[in-house]
C-alpha cells in the first residue's frame, strides 16, 4: 500500500480480555517495528522485524505481550489478559534497509490507541 | 546504552521567527538520525532523515544538521507558521542499518499568530 496501514484505529477492552492490533507495511518493506506511546510519554520500542531474522524482542514489557509477522508482510501484536496500564497508542514503522533506496527511513503508521477499562 | 535527550521540552514563539530544536545522543556510533513531526493524536511523519556519513538535509523551510563527534543535532525551523505547531522527535538508530530507533522526548512547538 502507499502508507502503512494500522487498525484498530481505536479499541476500548476490559480488564482481562486479548487484543490484536494488525499492520500492514509498505509493500516491499522488509523492517517492521512496533512502538508504544503512552500518555504523555516517549516512544517505547516493543520489537522489531528484519526480514528472516530473528524478531529482536528486547522490548516486550512482559510474557502477555507477543507479535508475529506472517509472510514477511503484515504483523500482528498481540496482548493476553489486558491490565489498565497497557492504555496507550500502539505504533507501527516500516522501512526498507537493502538495496539502494535502504536507507533505513522510517515510515509510521497512525496508530491503533488500547483504552483498557 | 544509547540514550536521546531533546531540550527544550517546549516551545513557544511567535508567527515569523526563526528556531532551532536540539537533539542531543551519548553514543556518537549512530548509523542515521531522523526528525519526526507527531501532531495531536496522530501518528509520526519523517521530515528528514541524516546518515551518519552526513552532515545536513534540507527540505523546505526545514535544515537539520549532525555533528556526530559531539553527540548533537539541530532541527532549524525558518519563518515558523502556526501550521508548524506540533511535537518533533528526534530518534537515532544504532551503528549498522538494522535495529531500532531510540527516540527522544520531544519538544511540543507552538507557533502563535
């Protein structure tokens, strides 16, 4: 696609409950990174995708967060038995790092923002 | 550790001046350096992005420049607009062009009328 893609846009859950978030990449990209950005804070790096590469998960706040990313394209973020503190927006990049337009640029998403009651 | 620092953590001028954003980093072996713009409840937009190999990119009324052997970037905003009022982020990616991005903190700019 042109842009990357993130949905939910919005996703209100209850205490307790899984959720997936989905992104869609820009075609052709072969890094893939999910954020988290809570009120009024930073960017918190969760995990990143590079090709057939191991993901790196150094990032994932705990065993309730995991991704996967299928096929080398879309990715799915997953979080088992949601806790309040889990609120916030969750953005997802992609860039292209081979060849001669890797330059490494990151590409965001427009987020997918967990409100969990 | 790298650790990315962005002062002020905000800013407010009026329609017209001139501006510099800083983005300071305590490791210098960094493989690129990217300015995002953030707008409430939306995602990042790249503005420019410098390679380590680099010394400024331009675009538009934008200039952003790195001096690596000191750990400092500038983002140069000229003849800001209202429109330009958002938060910009500055983020370093480590020394090969896989990883992550570390990001700073943020300076929210507000341009007035």
């Amino acid at each position: 696609g042109a842009g990357v893609s993130q949905s939910p846009s919005n996703k209100v859950t209850e205490k307790g409950k899984d959720v997936e978030l989905r992104c869609d990449p820009i075609s052709g990209h072969t890094a893939l990174y999910w954020y988290r950005q809570s009120l009024g804070q930073g960017l918190e790096f969760l995990i990143y995708f590079q090709g057939n590469s191991a993901p790196d998960k150094s990032g994932l706040p705990s065993d309730r967060f995991s991704a996967e990313r299928t096929g080398g394209s879309v990715s799915t973020l997953t979080i088992q038995r949601t806790q309040q503190e889990d609120s916030a927006v969750y953005l997802c990049a992609s860039s292209s790092t081979t060849g001669r337009l890797g330059t490494g640029e990151l590409f965001f998403g427009e987020g997918s923002r967990l409100t969990v009651l | 550790k790298q650790e990315v620092t962005q002062i002020p953590a905000a800013l407010s001028v009026p329609e017209g001046e001139n501006l510099v954003l800083n983005c300071s980093f305590t490791d210098s072996a960094i493989y690129n350096l990217q300015w995002f713009r953030q707008d409430p409840g939306k995602g990042l937009t790249s503005l420019l992005l410098i390679q380590s190999s680099q010394r400024e990119q331009t675009s538009g009324r934008l200039n952003a420049s790195l001096d690596k052997s000191s750990g400092r970037s500038t983002l140069y905003i000229a003849a800001s607009q209202p429109g330009d009022s958002a938060t910009y982020l500055c983020a370093v990616k480590g020394s090969s062009n896989t990883g992550k991005l570390i990001f700073g903190q943020g300076t929210t700019l507000q341009v007035k009328p």
